[in-house]
C-alpha cells in the first residue's frame, strides 16, 4: 500500500509542478515529509537526513566555478568566435550550431544557461540563412544536452553522482558517464545528418550567405577563465582515466582516491574570485537554485520510496514480467515519456537510476545498456515543447508566427524522430554489448 501512495507522490509531484508552474522539488519535500513520517513512522531528522547533501554540494561547487564564464561574457563571446569561424561553409551551419552549443555546455555552461543564449542567436540564424526552424531548433538542443552531459559538466556530474547514490562505483560511474555522453552526441548528429543529406536542407544552405563579424577579442578576465576552465577539466579527467589504463598503480588509486571534482572546483572558484573574474554575488545569484531544489527535493522522496520498497517492488515486476532483451528498450521508453513533461536531470534519472543495479544484477544485464537507455531515451523527447528545452526555444522565438510554426514542427517531427532514433540506437545497443 505505502509503495502505490510513493509512486502516486511522485506523479503527483510531477503533475502539479507542471500545471502549476511551481518548482516540482518544493512538492516532493512536502510529499516526503508527509508520507516519511506520518505513513512510516521516521522521524523529521530521518527525513531531512534524506536531502542528497553530496549530489548538492557538487552541483553548487561546480556550477560556482562555471559561472564565472557566463557572468563575465566568456561563453558568449567563445559562441560568437566559433560560429564566425563557420562563415565560409554554410552548409555546415547546423553542425556548426551543434558544435558549438556542445563546446560551451561541456565547459560548464549547463544546458538551460547555453539555450537561453544559444537559441535566439540559432533562430536569428535560421531566417538570415533559410536553415529550417525544426534543424536549428534540433542543433542548438541537442548539442547543448550533449555537451552538458560531459563527465566534468553540469548533467553529467549528475548522473555521475546518481550512479554512485545507487551502488555504482566511482570508477565504474565514470566510464558509465563517459559512454552516455558519447551516446548522446552520436544519436543526435545521425538525426542531424539525415536531415542535411536526406531531406534537402542541405542544398538550401548551401546557396546561404552568412554575414557574421568578427567578435571582440577575449579580455584578460576571459582568457584566464578559459585557461581556468581547461585546466580543470584536465585535472578531473587526468585520474580517472590514468586509473582506467592502470589499474594496478597503487599511486594512481591513491591519486583518484583524493580527487573530488566538487572540492577542485570549490578551490578553483576561490582562484577565480582572487584574480577578480567576476562578481562574486552575481555569479552567486546566476547558480541553478531552481535545478538544485528540483533534484534535491525529488531525491529526497526516491529516498523515501526506496526506504518503503517500492524501487525493489518495481524492479521485481520488471524482472518478473519483461524478457532481459526488453528491459533497455522499455525503461528508454518509459524515460522517453517521461522527458515529455519532466526535466532529465531533475525528474527522470533520479526515478529510474536507483533501480538499476538491483535489476540488472538479477537478470544479469550490464547495468550501463540500461543506465544509457535512460538518458539517450530521456534526451530524445526533451524537444517537446511541453518540455523545459522546447519551452525555452519556443520563448526565443521572434513572432508568432514562426512560435507557431516551431510549436507544431517540434512536437510532430523533431519529437517523433528523436524517440525513434533513440529506441533504435537503444535497440542496436542491447544487442551489441
């Protein structure tokens, strides 16, 4: 009984969240509370105990650190001289689009920060050049979802620390990690290209003519931030992957041991306030706080619907009524829907990431097809635009004509085409690894 009231909590959450506008981690905590200790007797410390403090302070660590580059221009004007840089091929423009939201999501940016900038310059592209809106719209997305889920950038810190909440180990998280991001670059740029050569849109862009500037070059504050930004990055990769190709090196494992990317990034942001990179309060107030009460709080009520069973309820159904071949290809799919309505990061991976070590362990399934099944699936629906990245594409919008136009293209072809290309790279997966 209690199982079916958590998972009722969770819909509800959702459900409310979306009609009402109102942050979906504020009703989870509610939820939380009101089911932990009136429904299962735990007492308000327990519940609180729940708040995922490390996935918090991660998340608000390096977000610190990154936002300097949104907060002195940095990220803005790197977009500017990579897109310039694509002038002279226009039929290259959408994955020039793609590159380049990919670039500065993987530094940091996050992917609601780089639509926010990235999507008005996209669609401002599209009417200069001819690009169709669904292709630009498409690019700009699924670039910034793919570089947003590199291993030391925002989403894939996320999914990182979910693994690792859940069982995974921190080595193996990181592989996991690095393998959905290469997924999610991958599926998207087929989708992309079959659109350019199959469709005819490449023919259009061709006959384009890009009249871009040369921006400014990079001031002090932005090329120590770059430099900054890469040096970190190194860092954090630098362990993980000298463990991966030695394993048996006692240094290295002592090395990665002491390696968190949350306390570089602290240290990092410290460095940057000391070289005066930014406005320390602006940087501050630029952190996702909404993203951050929506992971936390839903986390808070996973925690109490694992403590009710209900995570291994619902694993033993799936172990029990889906063949092994399916179980990849039906969480995708339940992910896939999900993504409709619900953030990835903040809905999404926190529901269906706890169950996977357990299911995967009992039907002897490589916990990673499923964890990549989630995302890839997830991502590919995020374009809707009841979603929160077709929202935000659909707000950049000029007119309301073109608001209109992208509206019906994103939910009946960019949506559509995304999950089937997803279900089938998921499908193509399960059976290669």
């Amino acid at each position: 009984m209690m199982s079916l009231l958590v998972v009722a909590a969770i819909i509800l959450a959702v459900a409310l969240g979306y009609t009402t506008k109102i942050n979906i981690g504020l009703f989870a905590i509610a939820f939380a509370y009101l089911l932990g200790c009136f429904g299962m007797g735990l007492s308000p410390s327990e519940i609180i105990g729940m708040w995922p403090l490390k996935i918090f302070f991660v998340i608000f660590s390096v977000c610190l650190f990154y936002s300097f580059a949104t907060v002195n221009g940095t990220l803005e004007k790197l977009a500017g001289h990579l897109l310039y840089r694509c002038r002279s091929v226009p039929h290259l423009l959408p994955y020039a689009v793609f590159l380049t939201s990919g670039v500065i999501a993987a530094m940091g940016a996050g992917y609601y920060t780089v639509l926010a900038f990235m999507a008005p310059l996209t669609l401002l592209l599209c009417q200069r050049t001819g690009m169709s809106l669904i292709l630009g719209g498409m690019a700009v997305n699924y670039g910034a979802l793919g570089g947003a889920n590199f291993v030391s950038s925002q989403s894939g810190i996320i999914f990182r620390s979910l693994m690792t909440s859940a069982g995974v180990s921190d080595n193996q998280a990181f592989i996991n990690g690095l393998v959905i991001f290469a997924s999610t670059v991958v599926v998207p740029l087929l989708v992309i290209s079959a659109f350019v050569f199959l469709a005819g849109h490449g023919r259009t862009l061709k006959e384009a003519v890009i009249n871009a500037d040369l921006p400014e070059a990079f001031n002090r504050e932005q090329k120590l931030t770059l430099l900054l930004t890469v040096l970190m990055m190194l860092i954090v990769l630098a362990a993980p992957l000298a463990l991966i190709a030695f394993p048996d090196s006692a240094t290295i494992k002592f090395i990665n041991a002491k390696v968190d990317i949350g306390l570089i990034a602290s240290v990092f942001s410290v460095i940057a306030l000391l070289l005066k990179l930014g406005d320390e309060r602006k940087a501050i107030a630029s952190l996702p706080w909404g993203t951050l009460i929506m992971i936390c709080g839903v986390g808070m009520l996973i925690s109490i619907a694992i403590k009710a069973g209900t995570i291994d309820a619902l694993a033993s159904w799936i172990s029990g009524n889906i063949p092994a071949l399916l179980v990849p290809l039906v969480f995708g799919v339940v992910a896939a829907l999900m993504s409709v309505f619900a953030s990835t990061v903040g809905v999404v991976t926190p529901a269906l990431f706890p169950m996977v070590p357990a299911l995967a362990a009992s039907m002897s399934i490589d916990p990673l097809v499923i964890f990549v099944a989630i995302v890839v699936g997830a991502q590919a629906t995020s374009i809707s635009p009841f979603s929160s990245g077709g929202s935000l594409m659909l707000g950049s919008c000029a007119d309301e004509k073109s608001r209109t136009t992208l509206f019906s293209q994103l939910l009946f072809r960019a949506a559509p085409l995304g999950f089937v290309a997803a279900m089938m790279f998921n499908l193509v997966m399960t059976f290669l690894v």
